[in-house]
C-alpha cells in the first residue's frame, strides 16, 4: 500500500500502524521533509504528531533503518542517511 507525506495514522485500516507510519515516514523523506544527515522528529514528537503508542514509533524507525534510509546515533537521535552514509 502506498502512502503520501501527508497521510495520516488509520487505526481501522487492515494494515498495522507502524507500517503506515513506516510508509508515511518514507514518503516525507522522498519528499525532502529532512536534509541528509539531519536529524528527524523523536520518538516522542512522532508519538504525539500521529497519536500512537513509542513501541509502535520505535517500530516504524527500525524498519527504516533496516532499509538504510535513517540511522541512530545513541543519546542523539535519528539522521537521515547522507551520501557519505552512516559512520558515526
């Protein structure tokens, strides 16, 4: 299922919300909402931005770290992935 920058969370969709989340997150990302190597909303501000719960959030960011698009730095945060990937 595809899904645009500004989708928003629907809880009585077949799919799971940390994947319409995931897919939201992704097409923000297509869009240019963040600059490589710049940080993303927290967990928290994702939490309240799409009313759901940090497991669910941690979730949809582990998937977009799987994918390579985003990576963490502990006790910093979640960057988009720049050119120069991820060596920090």
């Amino acid at each position: 299922m595809d899904f645009g920058p500004d989708d928003h969370i629907e809880l009585d969709s077949p799919e799971h919300p940390y994947a319409q989340l995931a897919g939201i997150l992704r097409a923000r990302l297509a869009r240019g909402d963040w600059k490589p190597r710049r940080r993303i909303p927290s967990e928290a501000d994702l939490c309240d931005e799409y009313g759901l719960s940090r497991p669910t959030v941690r979730r949809a960011v582990a998937d977009l770290v799987t994918a390579g698009l985003v990576f963490t730095v502990p006790q910093k945060g979640t960057y988009v992935t720049g050119d120069d990937q991820a060596d920090a």
